[in-house]
C-alpha cells in the first residue's frame, strides 16, 4: 500500500500568550493521498487556517504542539530542522493566499517578485503569467502590485505557486476577495493547473457549492477536529454528522426562492483544553447524556469517517441512531 502523501495524525495545537491559552486543534487528524483535491469547510475558527499553516509550520512562534504528528511521505514536518523545512517549503509546497494583493510585496514591480520566486529554476516570468491567462504580460511583469486588479493578483499568486509543480497546495479561501464571474475563473485556473502537474489540493473554504464543484472528497472541521471526511458528493447530499447537515441547510446557494435562509443555533466554542464530551453537543438537538461526558472517536459510517456517538447513518439502540430533522437550523428571524 502506497504512503499518503500528508499525514496529520491526532494534532493539539494551542496558541499561548501569557496567561491564556486557545486550543486552536484539537486532536486533528486528516490522511491525503497524491492527487487528491480535497475541501476543508466549516464555520470561522472551526481551525481551517491553523490546519494550513500548520502543514508549512507557518504558524505563530507562540504556538505549542502537546502532541501529534505532521508527516509528508513520511517525513515528519514538527522536526526538520530550519534548513530542511525552508527546502520542503520551496521545492514541495505552495500556498495561495486570501488576500493576494495583502501577499504581493507593494514596493517591487511583479516581474522583480516573480524572478525573486523562481530565482533557481530558468522558467520564464513572462510564460507563466501567459499560462494563467493574463493578457500582455511583458507589460503586466512591468505594473506595481496596486496597479493590478484582484483577480489578476490572484493569477500571478497561482502562477507563482504553481511555477515549481508542487506536491502539495495549500490555498485558503484564494477567491473570497473576488466577485463571483472572476472567483470561478480563478478557480477552474488552479484546479486545472493542479491536475496538469499531479499536485494535491487542500482548499480551505466556506463556499460549499464550490467545493462541490472542484474537489473529489470534503473533510468538515468543527472545534478543531475532522468531525466528517468523505466523498464530496455522498457527504454533502446525505451527511451523517449533526453539524454537516446543519452547515449544509445553512449554505444560502442551497436555499430556496421565497424562503428563510436556515441558520445554525449557538457559536462556535473557544477550546481551552480537552473537553470531557462532543464540543458540539451544547448546538446539537441529537445530544444524549454520553455526548457530553465521553468524547466521540471516529468511526466509519456509509464510505465516509464522522467523529460522532450519534451518526445519522449508524443502527439504532445504544451508541447510534439516526439524526431526523437537518439539525440545528432555525429560521433567522431579522
């Protein structure tokens, strides 16, 4: 059996200032294999972004590991040494960014960023910007980065990104500053830019119809935890976690002409340490007394792994039942 590519095995990663402590994961796991496109959803501060950074260990120096493992073909990325990360970084990982205005540097024209990128391969700027569609790109290589619109920002991010054909792309929420047209645009770019050069893509993301569209498999992150992992199309149609069913119902692409865009009762928890049962049980109508004394373990359901007592898919009687209503949707009464 081949070696996944990414590995995240069962991570605690807390962000400690002081005297206070977040728990930002809290027992992540997650197994990609080459190839693979896979959407990470959930709500702000589910952990999406700390799970991205944490593959490039991009995050704050003030944050602490108490454990787990992040291995990349084995290799375990918590213990390289400077030298070793900063190569994986270069040679094997690309990061595509929210903000690509925010993350191009305002004082360098993008042919002087672009040759900083490349510096040791003989890949031509100009050709790059040509394969992620932009027009006239001797002139744009010449532009200032404010002189540039959003959506071409984005293009030279990805040609940047793509330019060494990693093995892993990382991009969090890369068109959430775009509007729709261009957001599509940018998006049928990367994802077909990936399947050219074999990379494996983990989007980070809100937008479900999105996910749906582009990426093969979705993994649902609530409390800092993969609380659903499986085939997109089976996961989002038929979810059998309390909180996916509910971020679906909530996702207003899928609601009705006419009707009340459904929304999710409660917010998200602020984790401190481990908690004795399910985080989500105080928002879940399903809850029973074992939901909030015994923390849930993953277990495999219909094709797909859900991190629940209670999955929708599971026999009924003691330790499982099934989820009726999608959950925790109530009307948004403003």
């Amino acid at each position: 059996m081949t070696t996944p590519l990414l590995e995240i095995e069962d991570v605690v990663a807390e962000y400690r200032t002081g005297k206070r402590t977040v728990r930002a994961l809290d027992g992540a796991s997650l197994t990609v294999h080459r190839g693979e496109t896979v959407g990470i959803v959930g709500e702000s501060g589910s952990g999406k972004s700390t799970l991205g950074l944490l593959i490039g260990r991009l995050l704050p120096r003030a944050t602490v590991f108490p454990r787990g493992r992040v291995l990349l073909d084995g290799e375990s990325l918590l213990d390289l040494p400077t030298e070793r990360l900063v190569g994986v970084r270069r040679e094997r990982l690309a990061f595509v960014p929210q903000d690509p205005v925010g993350a191009l540097d305002p004082t360098l024209r993008i042919g002087r960023q672009l040759r900083l990128a490349l510096r040791t391969t003989d890949a031509d700027p100009a050709a790059l910007l040509d394969g992620v569609r932009i027009r006239d790109p001797e002139r744009v290589l010449r532009l200032f980065p404010h002189q540039i619109s959003g959506g071409m920002a984005q293009r030279v991010i990805v040609a940047m990104a793509m330019a060494r054909k990693p093995d892993l792309l990382i991009a969090d929420e890369p068109t959430a500053a775009l509007d729709s047209q261009v957001r599509e645009e940018v998006l049928r770019l990367l994802f077909g830019l990936a399947a050219e050069h074999g990379t494996t893509v983990l989007w980070l993301s809100h937008d479900l119809g999105g996910v749906a569209r582009h990426c093969e498999r979705i993994a649902v992150m609530y409390g800092g935890r993969i609380v659903e992992d499986g085939p997109t199309a089976q996961v989002l149609t038929a979810p059998q976690h309390p909180y996916t069913a509910a971020l679906s119902a909530a996702d207003p692409a899928r609601a009705k002409d006419g009707t009340r865009l459904l929304t999710i009762a409660g917010t998200p928890p602020v984790l401190t340490e481990d908690e004795p049962g399910c985080v989500f049980g105080p928002r879940c109508p399903a809850a029973t007394d074992d939901c909030a004394t015994t923390r849930p373990e993953s277990r495999q359901v219909e094709g797909r792994t859900v991190l629940c007592h209670h999955p929708a898919g599971a026999p009924p009687g003691p330790g499982g039942g099934p989820v009726s209503e999608p959950p925790l949707a109530k009307e948004d009464a403003r």
